[in-house]
C-alpha cells in the first residue's frame, strides 16, 4: 500500500512539475479513450454516450449538464468535480453516491492520475 502512495505521489509530482517533466498529453488521451470513451464524449458539445459528455467537466458541479439523464444518486450528490472528487468518484463511482449508474472502477492511482489530468486541459 505504501508503494503505491509514493508511486501516486511521484506521478502527482511529475505531472505538476512544468516542463521539464510535462505531461505527455498523447499518452493521456490514449488512457482516457481506453478507460472512459466508450462511454464519455469530450469533444465540446458531442452528444452524450452511455454516460454524459466530459468536456468541461473539472470545475463542473455534479450532475449539472442539461438534457442527461442523470441518477437521482447523482443528481443528490453535492460536489464540484475537481482533481480530489474526480480521483475518488473514478475509484469507486458506487462508494460515492450509492446508487449511481457508472459501472466503471480504475483501481489503479497513476492511470487515475492520467485521465484526471487529460480532463483538465478540456476547456474553453
Ligand atoms: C460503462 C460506461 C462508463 C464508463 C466506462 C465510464 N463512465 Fe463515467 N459515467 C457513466 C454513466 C452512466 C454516468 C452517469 C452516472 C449516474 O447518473 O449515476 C457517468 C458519470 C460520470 C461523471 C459525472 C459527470 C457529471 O456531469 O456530473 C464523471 C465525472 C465520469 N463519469 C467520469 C468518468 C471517467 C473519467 C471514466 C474513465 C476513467 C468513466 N467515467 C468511465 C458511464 C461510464
């Protein structure tokens, strides 16, 4: 358990360090599309999939997005989704508002890590 912590955390670290260890946005893409686009769309304004589009969505209040049809579970949940909320709700959608519909858990912190960090550079 501890190794993982410092590997979370070396990936944090190598993520927020500016250039000289910046990210390789292709290399995060590539894992958002394998782990998420199925079933999100990030381009902005694309339709929702089985799950509602992502662009934007750090920042955005949970199930805020009009025109999907959210799970009461989520629509309950109040929370922003930012890069501690996004990482626990990828983790365990089911641990974070019970009853929600995400079939979906990545156990794995440093690809937590790279999809969270693909979702930030979507936005205006
Ligand atoms: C099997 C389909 C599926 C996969 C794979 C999936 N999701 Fe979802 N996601 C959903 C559904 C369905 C919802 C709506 C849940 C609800 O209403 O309870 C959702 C909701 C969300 C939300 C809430 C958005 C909002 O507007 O509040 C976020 C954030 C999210 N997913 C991120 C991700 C990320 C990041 C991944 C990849 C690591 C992922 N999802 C993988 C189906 C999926």
């Amino acid at each position: 358990m501890r190794g993982r912590t410092i590997a979370a955390a070396t990936t944090a670290l190598a993520l927020s360090c500016g250039p000289a260890l910046a990210l390789d946005v292709e290399a995060a893409r590539k894992q958002f599309v394998t782990s998420c686009g199925v079933c999100h769309a990030v381009e902005k304004d694309a339709a929702p999939r089985q799950g509602p589009n992502l662009f934007g969505v750090v920042g955005r209040k949970a199930a805020s997005l009009e025109g999907f049809a959210y799970s009461p579970a989520l629509k309950q949940l109040d929370t922003v989704w930012s890069d501690d909320t996004l990482d626990a709700w990828i983790a365990d959608p089911k641990a974070v508002a019970p009853g929600s519909v995400m079939i979906y858990r990545q156990a794995d912190p440093a690809k937590r890590l790279l999809i969270i960090a693909y979702l930030k550079t979507l936005s205006n």
